[in-house]
C-alpha cells in the first residue's frame, strides 16, 4: 500500500536521452527508482527515440487503462505541449514537467521552481487544473507568439545547431539578428466577438495562458493558468528605436505602466478571438514552430491536471478554488 497521502495510481517518468549529459539521466534514472520504491509504487520509466515518441507513449499508456495515471517528463514547454496534447481534457490524467528545455516559461508560473527537479517533491505533489488555449485542432499549454518574438524563435532554434553557441545565449543572438536585419511588422487581422477588429501591420501579438516567454520575458504580465481568458498582447508596428525602448518593460512586465508603451502596447483579455493573415505565416505554438493562414482561438477551462510538487504554487492566486470541469 502506498504511504498516507499518496494516491495510488501509475507513475510515469519520460526522459528524453538527447535533454541532458548521460551521468545526469542516470542520476535522475536512480532517484526516481529510489523514490518509487521506498513509497511502493507502481511506475515505468520510459526512454523517448524520436519527435512525438512522448505523445504515442502517453495515448498508448491512456488507451490502455481507466486507472489514474502522472505522466511527468524532462523537458520544456515543448514536451508539456507535447504530453498535454496526447490526452487533453481527460480527468483520470495528470501531467508533470521536470525542467529541461532551454527557457522552461511555464514552471515560472509557479513559486519555488526548484521543486520542479525534485523527484520526491513531484511524487508528493497535488494537481490544479488549468487552462488551455484551443488553436484550431491544437492545445497550448503557455503561450502563442507571431511576428517579431516568432521570428526570433526561429532564429535561436537554427543557432542551437551551432556547438560553439551556448544554448542560453541563442536567444539573445536571436534577438539581435531580428532587431538590426529582419524585417519589422507582419500584416494580421484580429477580430474579437464584440466586433472589434484590428487590421494591419503589427510587430508582435502574443496570446497568453502564462506570463512567460523567450526564457523569462515576462509578456503577460496579468495572466492567470486558470481564469477562463487568454491574455492577447498586441504591438503596433514601431520603428527599430522605438521597440528598442519599449523591450526593457516588455520584458520586464512593466509596460502597462509605462507612458511610450501604451501609445503602441494593446491588451485584451478575452475566450475567444480569430486571427486571419494575408498568407501562412509562421506561428510558435509553446516555443515550437507551426504554419497557419487563419486561427480560430478558444479558451478551454480547466482543462487538465497539472502536476505542482510539493513547497510550490502557482504565483498570484487570488481566487476560490473552482469546482473541476471538463470538455
């Protein structure tokens, strides 16, 4: 029988060989076998060989039981995508992230990060059930960036090919590269269920469920994971000196006190919006790259279990807890 006040259900640890330095997996392969054994518990440890290994091994484990199933993976917001779009709305699941990707935006939603890569801490913490936000036929867990900040996604993801750039500076080079030689503004038509419709070039829009993007930008200074509204920030197109003075509060979530910043920064906090662009453009969906001509965007509450290890909480939470639903 597991110790009072774990719940008996299958754990699940997915490590991905490619996230980490072998010494490190194996030390991380040993603590979750101590930590599992000491409590008695039933749990696989699985080793990913490819992109999307981790979804098919999630819909594979949910496919095959009723039983309660944690399903927790070393990664960024990438493999959090990846797992919560396997089995999104499901309430016998609960999804977990230990830290392992290059900017790791979403665990800043919460305090006391460092529990995040503590095994026993993961074991022992409970669940809350958070947003998502319904892209057409997908689910973001975090954040959706077009324009300006896509760019430089796209950019940090090519400079990682190069060994003799340190992953944590790829970004920042990538800022660089957009800023001084890319072009500035995208054409986009947003158009909100009241009627309101904002159409021509912008710099950058973000739709948010968290606050955090590009490795601590905070963006959506105002977001919550779990108040049924996604956090739409929107940059008119400014000259390269303007965005220059407005990135620091950008990125430090200050903007909406910030004079210059409201003459050219739009927030709306919303369930429901579209976005209609003149051609596919590209769209980073939780730091990875898609294409789309047009996005349908929705606010799906509580729409699944999120692993919170024990010490931590999610930052600001103000509210009554909320009774769960799913949909």
């Amino acid at each position: 029988m597991p110790p009072k006040g774990v719940f008996a259900m299958i754990y699940h640890f997915i490590l991905n060989p490619k996230s980490g330095r072998n010494r490190k997996l194996r030390n991380l392969e040993s603590a979750i076998k101590e930590a599992c054994q000491a409590r008695k518990l039933t749990y696989h440890i699985y080793y990913t060989t490819r992109a999307g290994d981790a979804t098919e091994y999630v819909r594979s484990m949910v496919n095959h039981t009723q039983d309660r199933q944690r399903f927790i993976a070393i990664g960024g917001d990438g493999t959090i995508n990846e797992i919560v779009n396997s089995a999104p709305c499901n309430p016998n699941v609960e999804f977990g992230v230990i830290p392992g990707g290059t900017g790791n935006d979403f665990v800043r939603n919460f305090t006391n990060r460092k529990n995040f890569s503590d095994i026993e801490a993961q074991i022992d913490g409970g669940t809350v059930s958070l947003d998502l936000i319904k892209c057409n036929d997908l689910y973001c867990v975090n954040m959706v960036n077009i324009g300006t900040d896509c760019a430089v996604v796209q950019e940090a993801d090519r400079l990682r090919k190069y060994r003799f750039i340190p992953s944590g500076l790829s970004y920042i080079i990538g800022v660089i590269i957009v800023f001084f030689i890319r072009k500035f503004g995208l054409p986009m038509k947003i158009v909100f269920d009241n009627g309101e419709v904002i159409d021509g070039d912008l710099t950058l829009t973000a739709i948010a469920n968290g606050k955090f993007c590009g490795g601590g930008f905070k963006a959506a200074p105002l977001a919550l994971l779990d108040d049924g509204k996604m956090d739409v920030v929107i940059i008119k197109k400014v000259a390269r000196l303007q965005f220059a003075a407005l990135v620091g509060s950008y990125k430090k979530g200050t903007y909406l006190e910030n004079k210059l910043a409201k003459k050219y920064i739009t927030l709306r906090q919303i369930p429901h919006m579209k976005m209609e662009f003149e051609s596919p453009v590209p769209v980073c969906v939780d730091g990875e790259i898609k294409g789309a001509k047009s996005i349908d965007f929705s606010v799906v509450r509580d729409a699944f279990n999120f692993v919170v290890p024990q010490g931590s909480a999610l930052i600001e939470r103000k509210r009554k807890k909320r009774r769960k639903k799913y949909r």
